[in-house]
C-alpha cells in the first residue's frame, strides 16, 4: 500500500483553515489569503495592512510533528544569522510561531507564516552554469551544518537507505510508480543491494552525514540580481551530505544536460568546502538511489499534476538509469 502524502482536505476546507489560522495574527494580518499552491502543502499569500506579502504554509498530515517544524525554524534562524537569505517566519499574537489547528475530525494541521521571499525561479532551461551557484549554496549550507551546535530538543526527519528507498519509507514504495513495469523490478532491487553496500563503506561520519536541505534543487532557489535565496526547507533532516547534489537532480536526471550539471555543482561546492575522492566515488549511488526514491514519491502522489505532467515514460528512463549505474556508469543523461 502507498504511503498517503497529498493531503486529503479539500481546498474549501484548507481555505478554512488558512482563515482560522490568519486569525491567530495581529490585525495588520487580517486579510483574505489567496491559495498559490497545492503540492506537498499548501501554500497561501497574504498581505498585512502596509501592502508587505507574507506566505503561510498549511503542512500535510501526517509528516511532520510540533517539534520537527520548532527545529526547522531554529535551523533557518542560525542560517539568517550567518547572512543567508532564507525564510522568516512571523510570531502571532500568542507568541507562536508553529501553530497547531484542529480539524472537525479531531486531527490538527500546523502552519506557519512566513515572510514572502523576492526572486525569480530558475528552471532547467537556464544557463547550466546556473548549478555552479546552486553547489555554492549547498556547500554553505554544508559548512554551517557541520559546525553548528543544535539546540536541545531538535528533532528532523532521518534519511537514510531504509527510510528513502525501503518497504516503510518516508515517501512509500517505489514498486507503486505508474507505470513502472514489474519485470523491471529487478533491476532495482539489483542497484538497491549494491547502493546498499555501497552506503555502508562510505558510512556515516560528522564529515558526511548531518542536517541537509534534502531537496536543494533550482525550483527551490529564488533569484534577484546579485542575490540567490534558498527556500523550501520542509524536507530538511539528518542525511548524507552528498544526497544534496543528488537531490538538484530531482525528476531531471535523464535530461541531455545532467552531466553538464553535475559538474557545475561540483565546480561551485568546491569553491565553499573540499571533497575527498570517497565523496565522488558515491555519487553515482546517490543519484540512483534519488530517482528510486523519486520512483516511491510518484506513486504516492499518483494523483497529482505534478506525476502527469512526468509523462508515462518517466519510469521507462528511471529503470535505464538505474541500468547504467548498475553497468558502473553515472546515472544521468539520455540515450
């Protein structure tokens, strides 16, 4: 059975929600919001009375609790404090900035209210050496995770080989991916034991496993000018540090210019932090094992735009990639 990872609620019901919660705001907030989005959350825009944008974030059930979303917030706090431009959230009226709303099933949802962030998205039709910039910021991110001392009480979701790819993770089973031909299964398990072993050699030391953005791709960088911001940290959590380059080549990596990409996140990183010859060396099994844990999230958002618009041959370029790492390749590009 798949893992449930859209949120059930209908959008009048998510629309009330997003009122109850504005409601918990000082006055200046008190504005009706307007839905922008629907894909892991729900994302509202608002504006306070001096005409400044802010965006609250409805969370799905059954992801994340009180506390995992208090230490996301801690961890952007200590990353704007080193002048890293990423989300802010705004205290309501009790002081909150997590707030915790009951559904009438007796459920709840939390939200939070963020600052609205200025930029343009950057997509993959952009210059590849886009990347370079995207290895930059990961690397800082990096950098600041392996010497930051988190608070008590932080608590993130975990990622690792089991919870990405295996029969209970996170974002459920990829044997669920539309399309996805079962005398190809196979091949997956086949790359899953070796990513496996693989994983396990590498191990996870301070130097290459801790708190990662976990899903740093261009769709979650914002652009102005000189100024590259980075939002979206839901998926943060304990990983390999590595899965990040992986993770920019979310649901691309059969495109002609992956290659490209790679190097030019790698050629950025290494502006920011080193990487010793083991990080390189695991790179293929990163990516291999994204797009098997990709195979599982589109199989438990089955239903939404965002698989359709993958197309039915999505799953056909999952299995050949995985084919090439199995025959000692990189797993990206076409053909």
């Amino acid at each position: 059975m798949a893992a449930t990872q859209a949120d059930s609620l209908d959008n009048a019901s998510l629309f009330r929600l997003a009122e109850a919660a504005i409601a918990r705001y000082p006055s200046a907030y008190q504005s009706t919001p307007s839905l922008l989005c629907r894909s892991e959350n729900a994302t509202f825009s608002l504006h306070d009375t001096h005409g400044n944008r802010y965006a609250l974030r409805l969370h799905r059930g059954g992801y994340h609790q009180h506390q995992d979303i208090v230490s996301e917030l801690s961890w952007l706090a200590a990353l704007r404090d080193i002048g890293l431009q990423v989300p802010e959230p705004v205290t309501a009226a009790d002081g909150e900035t997590v707030l915790t709303l009951a559904l009438d099933d007796g459920e709840s949802r939390h939200a939070v209210l963020f600052g609205w962030i200025e930029g343009e998205m950057p997509t993959n039709a952009v210059d590849p050496r886009a990347f370079r910039r995207l290895g930059e910021i990961t690397a800082q991110l990096h950098r600041h995770s392996r010497g930051w001392r988190r608070p008590s009480g932080f608590k993130r979701i975990v990622w690792n080989h089991q919870t990405m790819v295996g029969e209970r993770g996170h974002w459920g089973r990829w044997q669920d991916a539309p399309h996805l031909d079962p005398k190809d299964w196979p091949i997956i398990e086949r790359a899953l034991g070796r990513i496996a072993g693989e994983l396990e050699r590498y191990g996870q030391s301070p130097e290459r496993y801790g708190l990662i953005h976990a899903d740093l791709r261009l769709t979650n960088l914002l652009i102005e000018g000189d100024d590259t911001k980075v939002i979206d940290f839901d998926d943060c959590g304990l990983g390999w540090y590595m899965h990040d380059l992986a993770a920019a080549l979310s649901f691309e990596e059969h495109h002609p210019s992956a290659l490209a990409w790679v190097d030019h996140w790698l050629e950025g990183y290494r502006q920011i932090a080193d990487l010793d010859q083991a990080d390189l060396d695991i790179i293929p099994a990163m990516i291999a094992q994204r797009r098997i844990q990709l195979l599982a999230w589109v199989g438990s958002h089955a239903q939404t735009q965002q698989v359709a618009d993958l197309g039915p041959d999505w799953a056909d370029h999952s299995v050949r990639l995985v084919q090439r790492y199995l025959d000692g390749h990189l797993p990206v590009g076409e053909g």
